[in-house]
C-alpha cells in the first residue's frame, strides 16, 4: 500500500525529466559547441520536415479530384511528361504498363516479362505515399515546392485515373489514400530478399553486403583496383552513351573505344548537379556595350534557376546562352517574349516550360542573352 504514493512521485519525476529533455535538447545541442550556429527554430524545422511514411504519417490535411488533377497536369506537366503521362521522347514515362490483373493481385505482371520494353512509374512504385512525397517535394521540376496540397492530391488522382487504379469520380485526400493504395498494381512488388537490405527472408545475414570501415587515420591512400572489365566485354552490350537519356547524372561510357580515350561524343554537364552549383559568375562586376549590368543579369538567371537548364557557355537541357545569342542577336523582343512563354522546336524536341517572371525581369536576362551573354 505504502509504495502507491512513492510510485506515483517517481512517475511524475521521470515525466518531469521527459518533458525537460524535449524541451532543452536544442538548447543542450547549441551548448554542446558555444559560439557556433544555433538551433534550428520550429518554422525551420517544419519547413523540412515535410516527408510522408508509407503509413501516411505525415501527410497533409486536403484532397483532390481527377478532373481538378487533369487541369494540375495540363499547365503543370504536360510539357515535359505528355499529355497522358506517356512522356516525350526525354523523360520518362510515368502511366502504362499495368493492367486490371495487376490491380487484382498487386504485383505487375510485366516486370518479369523480358520482352515488354520500358518500365513506367506505375508498374515499379509500390507505395502510394513516395508518389505523393515525390511530387509535393519535387515537382514541377523547375519549380519544386510550389504545389498546394490540394494540388498534389488532385494531379495525383489523375494519373492514379490514367492508369485504371481509381474511377473518373474519384477524390483523393488524407482520407481515401489507403483506399487508393490497396489497389496500386505493384504494392506487393517490394522485397527484401536481397544483399542489399536483407529481411527476415535472410536473417543470417546480420549486415547488408557490403562492409566500410570508417577510417580516421593511417588509411589508404586512393583505391586499389581489384578488377576489372576485359576489353573484350566492354561493348558487349554496344555504345552504352548512345543508350542513356540525354538527360540526368548517368551519361554513360562511349563504349566504342578503348578506356580512356575521349570519344567525339560530347560530354554535357549532369543536370541533377548544375541547380546545386550554378556557374559562378566572373568577380569583377561589369557591363557590357549595350550597358547591361551582366552580373545581375547571371544572378537573375541563377535565381530563376535558368542554370538549371542553360549554361553560359554550356548546353545543359536548353542551348548555352551564347549560343543563344549568336542565333538571335539583338532580338531582344522576341527573347524576352519567348522566356516568358518558352517553346519548343527553335532547339530540338525538349520544350521549354513558361516561366513566371516580371516583364523588367525578362527584358534584362533578353538584353543580356542577345548581347552575347558577357560573365
Ligand atoms: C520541366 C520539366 C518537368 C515538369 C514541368 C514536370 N516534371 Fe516531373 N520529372 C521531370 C524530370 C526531369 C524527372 C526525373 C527526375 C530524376 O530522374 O531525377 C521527373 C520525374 C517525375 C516523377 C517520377 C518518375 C519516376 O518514376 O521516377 C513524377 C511522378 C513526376 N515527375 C511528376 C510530375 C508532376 C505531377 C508534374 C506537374 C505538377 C511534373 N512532374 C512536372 C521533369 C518535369
Ligand atoms: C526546364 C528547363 C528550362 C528552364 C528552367 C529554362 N529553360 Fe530556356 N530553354 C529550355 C529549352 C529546352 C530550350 C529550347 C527550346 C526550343 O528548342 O525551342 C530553351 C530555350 C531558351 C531560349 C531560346 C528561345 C529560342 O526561341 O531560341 C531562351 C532565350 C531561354 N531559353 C532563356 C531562358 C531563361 C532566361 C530562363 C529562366 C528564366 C530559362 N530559359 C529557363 C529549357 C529551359
């Protein structure tokens, strides 16, 4: 009897110390190294922590429908996946591939099928929360973050509809995502019986297949090569840089000669690495003939995130600038109409999507573009 009251005390003791912790880890962090950065506030904080479990554990209040979804894709998306998510001949293709069997026992039929070319989102994702993560964090490419949630809903509806998961009536929301998850082709895709993340399919191994030894001193200097490819294997699958997009971080070896020897094919800047590290601009601040200041011209742009897509000098997605302006010298009309609204066909088949800036904004980066692009 007497050890009620003492264990109620301890209780509330130990809730006391749980309540002091999460409250002065910050603090605690920011002590821990006086004189060097702060804590994160819990703006900052919300402001990354934006991911959604595959419980759905973090997904946001709203919801969508396929018809409110189908106007999301027409303005949003089409230019660079298609009009019905089969994509153009660049990016890849996000509806196809599944059929009503796959929806029935969630495991896409296809995949295991050799000669069916290509895999598109749908046949491979398993979970319907990373589209909705993907999407809400990443899309549109040139302008990640900047859907609503009832946006993300929608335009997810509406290529869940193109692929037959959910009816033409259908409203996505935090409410009917299980609902659209029980019927995603491949949800029964996912394995983890394999090296890489073994499960309990392969208890006895206790690590995954590969072992690093973190090393703080005396280590090796540079890598030892253990093996490698015999030359004769080397285009045993042809020329691997013509059998890669022409986009992304992997470029692909020109496989057609030996290693080593550069081949004619030229190599563009990865794309998925120009936004993180823009071209820096030269340090002196100048302008140009025409009086362009070309440093905040190069600013703007970087900004915009053009240089996302353009190089100064490099072909990324779009054309260099100066080779823009070469083609168009002095035009500035026609180039600060044509950011404004982009195009397609002045380059080649990749569209550029309209941009969302001032007409002051425009004319700079035209004046700039069509008076050679000066750094
Ligand atoms: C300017 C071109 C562009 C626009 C506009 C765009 N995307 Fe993308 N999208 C891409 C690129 C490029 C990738 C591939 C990125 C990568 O592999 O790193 C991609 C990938 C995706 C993927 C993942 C495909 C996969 O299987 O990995 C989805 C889903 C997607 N986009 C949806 C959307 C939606 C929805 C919109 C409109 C709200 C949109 N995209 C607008 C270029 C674009
Ligand atoms: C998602 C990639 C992408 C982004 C972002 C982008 N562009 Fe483009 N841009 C392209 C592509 C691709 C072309 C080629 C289009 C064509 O062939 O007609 C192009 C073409 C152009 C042209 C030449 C048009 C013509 O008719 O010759 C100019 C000028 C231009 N971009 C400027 C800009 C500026 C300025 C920005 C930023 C405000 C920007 N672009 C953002 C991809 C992009």
């Amino acid at each position: 009897m007497s050890s009620c009251p003492e264990r109620a005390i301890w209780r509330a003791m130990a809730l006391l110390v749980l309540v002091l912790v999460l409250v002065c880890a910050p603090v605690f962090a920011a002590d821990k190294y006086p004189g060097i950065g702060r804590a994160a506030t819990p703006k900052e904080l919300a402001a990354w922590d934006i991911d959604v479990r595959p419980d759905f554990l973090g997904l946001p209040k709203g919801s969508g429908s396929v018809a409110q979804g189908q106007n999301v894709w027409e303005t949003k998306c089409e230019s660079c996946h298609g009009v019905f998510g089969e994509s153009n001949q660049v990016f890849s293709p996000i509806v196809g591939g599944t059929t009503a069997e796959d929806v029935k026992t969630g495991r896409v039929a296809r995949l295991t099928d050799q000669a069916y070319p290509g895999r598109t989102t749908l046949m491979k994702v398993a979970t319907l929360s990373t589209l909705w993560d993907y999407i809400n964090r990443a899309m549109p490419w040139n302008q990640p973050k900047s859907l609503t949630p009832d946006e993300v809903y929608a335009v997810l509806a509406y290529l869940l509809n193109l692929g037959n998961v959910v009816p033409d009536n259908f409203t996505l929301s935090d409410q009917t995502m299980a609902q659209a998850q029980s019927r995603m082709p491949n949800r029964n895709g996912m394995t983890t019986a394999h090296g890489l993340w073994p499960g309990k399919e392969l208890r006895s191994m206790a690590k995954p297949d590969v072992a690093a030894v973190a090393c703080m001193h005396n280590c090796v200097e540079g890598p030892v090569v253990a093996s490698t490819l015999p030359d004769f294997a080397r285009n045993q699958h042809g020329n691997l840089a013509e059998q890669n997009r022409p986009v992304g971080p992997q470029r692909g070896a020109d496989t057609s000669r030996p290693e080593g020897k550069a081949g004619s094919q030229p190599v563009a800047v990865a794309v998925a690495v120009a936004p993180i590290a823009p071209p820096k601009p030269a340090v002196a601040p100048k302008t140009d003939g025409a009086g362009v200041d070309s440093k905040a011209a190069l600013a703007l742009a970087t900004k915009l995130n053009c240089t996302a897509c353009h190089g100064v000098s490099q072909k990324i997605v779009g054309p260099a600038f100066t080779d823009i302006a070469k083609k168009h010298a002095g035009k500035v009309d026609y180039l600060s109409g044509k950011i404004r609204s982009g195009g397609t066909g002045v380059w080649g088949p990749i569209p550029m999507p309209a941009q969302t800036l001032s007409d002051a904004d425009a004319r700079l980066l035209a004046s700039w573009i069509g008076t050679g692009a000066a750094r």
